[in-house]
C-alpha cells in the first residue's frame, strides 16, 4: 500500500515515489517525491476554501461532488496560497506546501505504471471504464471517483474536466499547460500524452485542478 493521508478539507492524497517510464517518444522521469489528489478538487472543496463556487454544473443534489470548474489558472493559485496559509500541519512527519503538479508529475501519476494511451488500455472503445468524455458524459461534469481507478488509486484522469498544471508554455509567460482532456472532448484529447494550452486567466467549464502536497 501506498503511503496516503486526508486533509481536513475531505480531499485524499497518495504518495508517488521518483522514478521513470520508457515511453514510445521519450522517457518520462520525475525526482522528486510528491503526494497527488486521488480525485480533482470538488466543488465542496473549493467552497470550503474559498466560500464561493465558480462552477457552471451546480444543479443536483450532489453536485457538490463534481469537480470545481471555471476556474483560471490564476484561481487556482489563489486557491492554493489560501490554503497554504490555513494548513501548517506537517504530514507524515514530512513539512510542506500545496501546489499544482509538473504536467510530467501529473502524467507519470496517471499512467501509474503504464504506457498505453489510457492507463487502461490503448483502445477507444475502453475508455468508457476510466473517463468521462464527450461520448458519455451526457453534456456535463459527472461526480468524482465514479469511473475505474488506475493502479495508484487515482480518479478522474481521463476526461471529466482537465487539470492545470504549474508549466508555463510559450515564451510570453501567460499560458499554462492542462492535461487529461474533459467531458465535452473527444477521446484523443483524454490520453494520457494529450495536453492542452489555455491562457492564465481562461475560465472554462471544462477545466479545474488537481492539487499536488510536496515536501519541503
């Protein structure tokens, strides 16, 4: 079993250990220890936080349960320093901070082990099993952790929104990475390669975040 711990604000967290994955097009290598969310950010997390809920998919009984969404990369930081400066407790006996993963971070998480296009499988017609897309999700968010897990006890991957990520892309310094595609793609968005690029201040119902806790 992994090592795993919950914040107080419901959210469960799993240890990845450094280490590498021989892909077709490159090797993917991360150094450092870090611990990732099982699930992304809920709406009922963000409130909890930031007592307000920015997502478009608020209807339901458990809507709470969906992922946040509509939220820029620059909420996102926010987001975080918030929690930063409400949480000093030390976890596992190890002192550090809340932030957004590498988009490699982020892939090596997901892929858990593998090196197919999904961490199921390399076929379409498996993705049903792990994510929610534009095939199935029925035009919206569905509630975290409904789908499959992968193999390191993460939910959501694939598809249902896409995650932002700390990389900054292009040269200007105002476009971050996303990964694992959303509910309104098609299933070549949501492999565990894709990537999207959004500017920092974007807010779309098809993106929200996965919150990373790292050691200091």
């Amino acid at each position: 079993m992994r090592p795993t711990f919950t914040s107080e604000y419901g959210g469960s967290f799993t240890l990845i250990e450094p280490g590498s994955l021989e892909l077709s097009n490159r090797e993917l290598t991360v150094t450092e220890p870090y611990f990732i969310g099982q699930r992304p950010v809920t709406q009922v997390e963000w409130v909890a936080i930031m007592e307000d809920n920015p997502s478009k998919f608020q209807d339901g009984w458990a809507a709470g349960l969906r992922p946040v969404e509509r939220v820029s990369w620059l909420d996102c930081q926010n987001f975080i320093n918030v929690l930063n400066d409400k949480e000093t407790l030390e976890r596992l006996g190890l002192v550090g901070r809340w932030r957004l993963p590498t988009a490699d971070e982020w892939e090596y998480a997901c892929r858990a082990g593998s090196v197919s296009r999904w961490f199921n499988s390399n076929a379409d017609s498996d993705l049903d099993e792990v994510g929610w897309h534009a095939g199935n999700s029925g035009a919206t968010t569905r509630e975290v952790g409904q789908k499959k897990a992968n193999d390191w006890g993460l939910y959501d991957t694939h598809g249902n929104v896409a995650e932002w990520c700390s990389d900054v892309a292009g040269k200007e310094g105002l476009k971050r990475v996303h990964k694992g595609g959303s509910w309104l793609m098609e299933s070549e968005s949501t492999t565990a390669t894709a990537s999207g690029v959004s500017s920092v201040d974007k807010k779309s119902d098809g993106i929200g975040l996965r919150l990373v806790w790292a050691p200091l």
